[in-house]
C-alpha cells in the first residue's frame, strides 16, 4: 500500500432522497407589479437630450454620458421648485 492510501475510506453510495422543496408542488411565478409612472418624465428626458445636444457641439470631445450628467444638473439647479 501506498503511504497516502493508507488512511483513505471508501466512499459510501447513498441513495438519493428528494428534499423538502422537490416534494412541494412548483410554484407560479410571482407576476410583476404595476408602478405609476410620471407622465413628464419623457418630456424632462427630451429636455435633458436636447440641452446636452447643445452642449457635445460646442465641446466635441466631452463623453456624452457627462452631457448628460451637465444638462441634468443644469437643468435641476435653475428650475428646482421651493
């Protein structure tokens, strides 16, 4: 026998037993909940869009995800409502 080997134990075949959750009936899958959603927020988008169309022209290399991010904040800090 090898020195490794000496120690070893066999590994036992064990029957396989269905779990708790495999003997439950399958469940329906959970539907999805409706939120209200803002009816403006397409209008403030374009807005933001537009703006930051404004802003990528007169600087071309700026990304435009901080386009975005510049529009948005200009946009918000004029026009924040007290």
């Amino acid at each position: 026998m090898e020195k490794g080997m000496a120690r070893s134990k066999k590994k036992e075949i064990v029957s396989h037993t269905p779990k708790r959750k495999e003997l439950e009936a399958p469940k329906k899958p959970k539907k999805k909940k409706k939120t209200q959603r803002d009816p403006g927020a397409s209008q403030r988008f374009k807005e933001i869009t537009q703006r930051a169309k404004e802003i990528r022209e007169k600087h071309p290399k700026m990304k435009w995800k901080n386009c975005i991010k510049q529009a948005s904040k200009e946009r918000y800090t004029t026009t924040k409502p007290k």
